[in-house]
C-alpha cells in the first residue's frame, strides 16, 4: 500500500489535513529513478511557521535547479498527526514524493531558534531512524543542519552528522557533489564526514574532543583526524549574483508570512549589542534595486500573491530604498500589491516613505526602542534618541496611523529599575504626542502596543559573557513596568520568563547538554516554542538527571578568558572586538555604525582573498 | 460611467490531494489563481475593492468533487475558450477546469446534488452491508441528530435522500445517492453516513466524490 492510500484515514482525523499532503502550486516534482540524491529538507515546527521562511525558499529552489537532486519540504507534525502517525506506524515522508525520508541521502534540518532542538529529535524518531549520530552506521542519510542557531550547535553534538556554518547557497551543493563521489566509491560514513570537514564552513562535530575542568567550564576543544581547527563560516560574496528563487510553493493554507518576499540585504550595519543576527550575518551586502525589482516581478506573476515584503535585518539602512520603491511602486499600485517594510528603523524612517508606505494601506506601526531610557539605548547600542522616535511617531500620525506597537526587552545587561520605568515614560511621550498633535488623525483615538521580551544572551555578541536575569529577577521588572503605565491607551504584552531560560542554556550550552535534550524529549518535550506544548519542569528534571542546572548555563558571568563552547567556530567577528564591545556597554558608550566608521569587527577578514572588495568597507 | 460586467461561471474538478483543501483555502487559491492570468477581472466597487468571486454550492473538506462551480466576472468580452486556457494554466494541480460558460440558473435553485460513497469493507461483511444499506432506505423515516448554528435538531433525512444505485464492488460497498442541497436545507453526506453507521460497524474508509449538482426538477445546474 502506498504512503498516500496509508494517509487517507489518517487525514480525515486531524485539523487542516492540507499541512501534510503537499501537492501545493510550485511545489517540485520530479521522477524518482531520474535523480541520484534525494534531500528532505527539514523544518523542525509546524508548516504554517517552516513555509514563511525565506531561506528554506531559496536552497529549495537552488537544489532543485540541478537536475540531480530532489529536495523536498518536511515539517514537524502537530500534536494530532504525530499520535496518528505512530498509532498507524506511518514514518514521516517528503511532501513532494510522499516517500519515507529514512531512505533519503540527506535530511537537512533549518535551526532558526533554539526552542527547536527536541522537536528536531522527535523528527528523526518519527523518521524511523535512531536519534544519536554514532548509531546510524549507514553513509545514507547523512543528517545536516544549518541557520543561525548552528553557530552553537553544540547541544545538538550527539545527533547531527555535520553543521554547515553560514550562508549555504554554495556549501549545500559542495557536500551533494562530495556525496555522490562518496557513494560511488563506497565509502563509510565516518570517510564521508572526515572528507566533508575539509570543506570551508563545513563542522563535522565528531571530530572534537572537549575537555572539561572541575568547575563545569570547558577546559579544551581539540580537533582529530585532521579536523580544522577553526572553522570558519561561509558567505556569499556577491549577492546580487547569486540564485533567488523565480516561484515559491505556494501553500493553499493560511500561513504566517503569506506573501512575495525579497532580501534587500543580508547582513546589519548598526551592531546593537544584544542582537545576534546583526554580528553573525557580517558583513553588510546588499542587492542592486534592478534584481530586486526582477525579483519581485517574477514572484508576484507566479504566485500570485497581493503582498511583497522587503525582508532584511533594517530595510530602512538598504541604500537603494529609494530607487526600488520607485521601480516597484507603479506597478504593484497597478495590481494592487501591497508593500510590506517589516524592519524599519525609527531614525531612518523618513516622512517620505511613510507617505509612500501609507499610499498602498494603512496598517499599525511597529517600531523597536529597545530599552525605555536614554543611558540603557546607549550602552546596548541602539543608537536611537527619544526626539527621533518621538518624531517618526509625529510623522506616521500625521499620515493617518494611529496604532503603533514598540518592541522592548527587560533584562538587558546594565539595567536597572529606572531604566524599566523608563518604558513606560516612553510609551506615554508617544501617547502624549499623538493628542498635542493639531493634525492629528479626526475621531480616533491613539492604540501603543508595548511588548516586552526577555533578553537572551547568545553568543557572538558582546553580551555572550553577561548573565541572564533569573526569572525572579524578570518579573520583578515586569510588575515594575506594569505599576508605571497609567494610560489605558498603553496595553503592555509581555513574554514568558521561563522559556527564556531554557532558551538561554541552550544558546550557550555545550556538548553535556545532549543527553539532557535527548531525556527532555523522551519525556514528552517537543514543539517547545509553543506555550501549550512547553513544561519547564520537564526540563528541570532532564537536566537534574544528568547532573546539571539550566542557571548554569544561563545565568552564570562568564570570564572573557573562559573557552566557550563555540571557540573553534568562526563567525568573522573577532572575541578581541566583542570583549571591547562589552566594555563599552559597561561604561555606556556607542560604537558608530559600519558606514559611519569601520570599528574593525573582523568580518571583512572572511574577503580576503577574495576578488570581491568587502562592501562595509570604503 | 457604469463598467462593463459579464457574469461567467466555471465548472471545475477538485480531487486527489486538492480534497484535503478547506472551502476557506479553495478561495483563496482561486484568488491566487486569478491573478496568476491576465484575465480582465471585475472587483467588488467598495471602499476596498476585491475580487468578486463566489462558490454557488461549497465543497465540504475531504469531499472530492467532478463538478464543482465558481462564479466571476468581467469587464470585457471575451471567448470562453480563451478564459478556460487561462484558468487551466493557473490552477494548481487537483483542480481541473470543467467547462467555462454563461449563468443560467441563479444559485438559488440548487436543491440537489449527487454522490458517490465508497465504503471499504472486508470481503466478507460486503453483502450483509449492502442489504443493510436497502434497509435503511425502505425505512419510512431516518432519523439523524443535525447540527446547525441553532443547536443540535434530530432530523428526518429520509424525504431529502435518494438512493440512486448501490451495489458491491471489489473494495466494498458502492452507492450512488441524491442529497437535498443549497443555501435552505444541506443534507452532508457524512451524515447519511452517520444514520447508516448507527446500525452497522463503521467502513475501513470512506471515500466521498460529488458528482453533480442539480435544479429543484433534478436537472444539471447550469
């Protein structure tokens, strides 16, 4: 019997059965005996968040533009489809083919949060293949991972084959071609891996040994085999050459981000201290307006979608704004295609655009201050002053938004109570500013949406050495925050403490965090991200059965000789700038941003001999 | 100056994988779809204008369909055929374009439409079902709790349920029934499913496929 036949009554049981059966508009087909490597590509969460993501669209795309190779979509089940899966014995399977991934080359899995290592587990279980690398002996499949998260990927040590640090346009292709010369000479797992390590940004994480003192810090990383040691991670040179996809799949449910989306630029000029992606992504590159503009011609004629999103990590820092709006205006006004600018910057957000944004539909505002006082915005590296948010704000009332939503995190290194009630001075300046405005928009009042996260130090930032406030700690300032909002036209959301911890550990967690993964996930601990599925105290039993503490991990200063988990892996960023980085943020003083000044991060050192200039530079 | 509109309905297909696709997401793809062509399509004249586009008779989830209708318009004549190309080439794969035409009923004289059930059952319970089915129907009545937005309503379906042929097939039993349909009174097949399943096991699986929907006087609606 087929794994489609297999699907039928399992289908009918569980809510939007179309999350499972593919068969999407752009979803890729190809004849099974016509290619030689088969490649899931996994997406450790539900479809509706795996299939918002861009980079998924675009290695999708780049493998499947090679007439070899098959790449499929999976994503992790919820909660009633895994019970019918294991209740009917059904492995999980490619969304294209409906085959069994277990017998794929490769199943590569995207790491974009760290809140997603249990469910990458439970993938592998309900695969049908064993969750510890060393127990699969087969060269087939061999299990990858890649994203952001895999710059720490030492928590997932024990069951991921090798890492791919970096952009993986490339590198995705190289360990392919490695593959098939591999199989071809019948070579073991272990030969395959120790090849693969010699591939620039490839970490094959059973070729370390760690070492560990007495006090639990790591004593040594020693690479074996002929390992690197160091690996450096890649990135693409020229972005504007490089393949974008000219169709997405396009899902038939309703998923997170349903529309077009562009990458403007890769990469953040601004180095706020507290953000990983603006030192990991290094250095800045953009795409010229032109292939933007082609770009979002091609997606909007295929998918049909009403909505182009320029994605990036500060869309309002992209030179070429401008001139693509002015390419991509008229004819998306033509068609009635909405433009979506989801990172904008409140000092780079000109009146201009706001009008221009506005032309299309009016929808809320989200800005992103960060902390409330001036002192906290300073020594996390937010160069943003209250007169320019205060402004910006003016400005979109004036054309006609009355709904903005400010993103802050408590907990940040350096703050104090003052600086927690600083949100809440910041919120009411804005209310304020709404109601002295004589042009303010007639008959509606104002709506300030504060959300507040918990600050997560991660590695590869400045704050990597910074302990986490205890969940103590955090809702205490919580409660602050709330005592100093007196306006009902502030609502304050705010974030779970408790996640925030375990997301900490795992952020900077080490290879001893396996077997505690590995217990948290055998007793029941998946889809971690979502609220209904997350219970901490099973983390803290997996963690007491192996000897362990999460504060350990989270809430414990680290020295700036200390060897971290990640040492031997290289971002680019040197530890030299982010120790001095860290030292400015004690004393509260900013660092200009890439285009201002060049601070000597590090990472234009990943251009060297290359042909390519490093843009950062001048 | 008033636009030109030109009603147009299309007949389409909607099987295999396309089953599992709501109502809600059917929609949406057609959206999609439509703007996949260059068709000249007309959109709703308010304040925020959209894409005029409706279902005469909605498709329930895991129902297969062989004719299923959508209504449009445009703002231009144009051949049928040339829209029919357009739509085939946009729709994802599952739907099937049927035939493209002019309205002729309004989609307020649907009153019935056809399906065929298939019930999968072992070889050996195929006959005892078959005889349960001519049962069922000799009865005066039957009786089945339907839920609507009022509540639960225990419901004699038996006046709005026609069994049109039923025999045994090689995966079980096959029938043929014709279902009170429309905007008043919607008799789901699942819910005869549920007066049979009263008095038998339920099937190994069910496969459902609409085959036609029709006018008060059981004549194709058009």
């Amino acid at each position: 019997m087929s794994l489609e036949a297999k699907l039928e009554p399992i289908l009918e049981q569980v809510q939007k059965p179309a999350r499972y059966i593919g068969g999407e508009l752009g979803s890729i087909i190809k004849e099974p005996d016509k290619v030689s490597v088969r490649f899931a590509f996994c997406f450790p969460d539900l479809y509706e968040i795996g299939m918002s993501h861009l980079g998924m669209k675009i290695l999708y795309s780049i493998k499947n533009s090679r007439e070899d190779i098959w790449c499929e979509r999976v994503f992790a089940p919820a909660a009633d489809m895994e019970a019918q899966m294991r209740e009917h014995h059904t492995p999980l399977y490619g969304l294209e083919s409906l085959e069994p991934i277990r017998d794929f080359d490769f199943i590569g899995f995207s790491l974009q949060y760290e809140m997603c290592y249990t469910t990458l587990l439970n993938m592998l279980d309900l695969a049908g293949l064993t969750v510890r690398s060393a127990d699969r002996k087969n060269l087939a499949p061999i299990v990858m991972a890649g994203g952001p998260c895999a710059c720490n990927p030492e928590p997932l040590a024990d069951f991921v084959d090798l890492f791919v640090l970096g952009e993986g346009e490339e590198v995705n292709l190289e360990l392919i071609d490695l593959y098939r010369q591999a199989k071809q000479e019948g070579c073991s797992k272990e030969e395959y891996l120790r090849r693969a390590a010699g591939i620039p940004g490839v970490y094959v994480p059973s070729l370390y040994d760690v070492t560990y003192r007495e006090d639990g810090t790591i004593q040594a990383i020693t690479p074996k085999e002929g390992a690197p040691a160091k690996v450096s991670k890649r990135i693409i040179r020229e972005l504007d050459k490089v393949p974008f996809p000219k169709s997405f799949v396009v899902p038939f449910i309703d998923i997170v981000h349903d529309r077009s989306m562009l990458e403007v630029q890769r990469g953040c000029i601004r180095g706020c201290r507290f953000c990983q992606a603006g030192f990991i992504y290094r250095p800045i590159r953009d795409k010229s307006p032109e292939t933007l503009n082609r770009d979002a011609l091609n997606l909007s004629d295929t998918s049909g979608y009403d909505e182009v999103s320029l994605t990036s990590l500060s869309t309002s820092d992209y030179q070429g704004l401008e001139e693509l709006l002015d390419n991509i205006l008229p004819w998306t006004q033509e068609r009635q295609i909405n433009i979506a600018l989801p990172s904008l910057r409140i000092d780079s957000c000109s009146e201009k655009l706001l009008a221009q944004i506005a032309k299309v539909r009016k929808s809320g505002l989200t800005f992103a201050p960060e902390a409330g006082s001036q002192r906290l915005r300073d020594a996390i590296n937010k160069n943003l002053s209250e007169e320019e948010i205060l402004s910006t704000c003016r400005a979109a009332f004036r054309n006609g938004y009355t709904s903005v939503k400010l993103y802050f995190m408590i907990g940040l290194p350096t703050e104090t109570l003052e600086d927690v009630a600083g949100i809440a001075d910041l919120a009411q300046k804005v209310v304020d500013a709404f109601y002295r405005l004589p042009d303010k928009p007639k008959g509606k009042g104002v709506q300030v949406t504060v959300s507040v996260a918990c600050f997560v130090p991660k590695p590869y930032t400045p704050f990597e050495f910074e302990p986490q406030d205890t969940p103590e700690q955090l809702r205490e300032k919580q409660r602050h925050l709330i005592a100093n909002v007196r306006s009902r036209k502030i609502s304050v959301k705010y974030h779970d403490s408790q996640t925030s911890v375990l997301e900490a550990a795992l952020a900077r967690g080490d290879r001893r965090l396996g077997p505690v993964l590995e217990s948290a996930w055998r007793a029941g601990s998946r889809l971690d991200g979502w609220g209904e599925h997350f219970s901490m105290e099973r983390w803290t039993q997996a963690f007491a059965d192996h000897g362990l503490e999460p504060g350990f991990y989270a809430h414990r200063r680290r020295d700036y000789e200390e060897v971290a988990p990640w040492s031997h892996l290289d971002y680019g960023v040197s530890r030299r700038f982010l120790i001095g980085e860290n030292k400015k943020a004690w004393d509260s003083t900013v660092t200009p941003n890439c285009r201002e000044h060049c601070s000597g991060c590090g990472a234009a050192a990943l251009y060297l001999n290359g042909e390519v200039k490093p843009p950062c530079s001048k | 100056m008033q636009q030109v509109m030109i009603p147009v309905r299309m007949f389409f297909s909607k099987t295999g994988r396309a089953k599992y696709i709501s109502h809600l997401d059917t929609m949406r793809t057609f959206t999609r779809a439509f703007r996949r062509t260059h068709l000249p399509l007309w959109d709703t004249q308010g304040f925020n204008p959209h894409l005029y586009m409706t279902f005469p008779l909605p498709l329930a989830l895991g129902v297969e369909s062989h004719r299923e209708a959508v209504d449009f318009r445009l703002t231009q004549e144009l051949d049928f055929g040339q829209v029919a190309q357009e739509l085939v080439d946009a729709l994802p794969p599952g739907f099937e374009v049927v035939e493209v035409a002019e309205p002729v009923m309004p989609a307020s004289a649907i009153a019935w439409a056809e399906y065929e059930l298939r019930l999968a059952y072992p070889p050996m319970e195929r006959e005892a079902m078959l005889f349960a089915l001519k049962e069922l129907f000799a009865k005066p009545s039957i009786e089945v709790i339907k839920k609507s937005k009022k509540g639960e309503v225990l419901t004699d379906i038996r006046p709005h349920t026609t069994l049109l042929d039923c025999k045994v097939d090689d995966s079980g039993l096959w029938m043929s029934v014709g279902l009170a349909a429309g905007s008043t009174l919607n008799i789901s097949p699942r819910l005869l499913l549920e007066a049979f399943e009263k008095d038998t096991r339920p099937a190994d699986s069910v496969k459902i496929l609409r085959t036609a929907i029709l006018d008060a006087g059981r004549k194709p609606f058009v």
